[in-house]
C-alpha cells in the first residue's frame, strides 16, 4: 500500500535540498523527515508552561529534542563539508553563501 504523505514529503525534502544545495540526500531523506516531524511538535503547543520549561530546563524532552534537532544538523553540515572540499560552484545558496565567507 502507497503512503502518498510520506511520499510527498520525502519529494519535498529532497526537491528543497536540491535547491538549496544541489545536493542528493535520498539516502537521509526519512531520517531527515522523521526529525522534522519531531521538531515541529512543540511548536504547536508554544507558550504554554509545558513548552518554555521543557525548552529551558535540563528536561529529558530537551535533551531528545536537542538530540534529534542534531540529526538534522549532521545532514547538513556534511553537505557544506562535501561542497567545500569539492571547491565547486553549483549556482544554489550553498554556492553563494560560501562565496560570501
């Protein structure tokens, strides 16, 4: 059975990333979506009592959400790592902003 949702979002994700980065991240793609999933919970709950301890204290909330927040993070920074070493200007964001530094 098609899961059109989860579909969906993993085209979204990697058309964003190719965009962005002119980078492939099919292989991260539903890592990378399932911590997103995760990351934008609180959110709809902000500025409750909950939510601004949760994200103040050394809650164990707080700890997974940093946890999880690093996943996507780790992503990422191997992209900027990867590009830097390349040198290549590909014409996305990523180029201009490291032609920035």
């Amino acid at each position: 059975m098609c899961d059109v949702h989860r579909d969906m979002l993993r085209l979204t994700l990697e058309i964003v990333v190719k965009c962005l980065f002119s980078s492939d991240v099919s292989d991260d793609v539903d890592d990378v979506g399932a911590s997103l999933k995760e990351l934008v919970k609180p959110f709809a709950s902000q500025a409750t009592l909950g939510w601004i301890l949760n994200n103040r204290l050394p809650t164990p909330y707080h700890f997974a959400f940093n946890a999880t927040a690093k996943k996507i993070d780790n992503v990422v920074y191997r992209i900027i790592g990867e590009r830097r070493a390349s040198g290549k200007d590909e014409g996305d964001l990523l180029s201009m902003l490291l032609a920035a530094r």
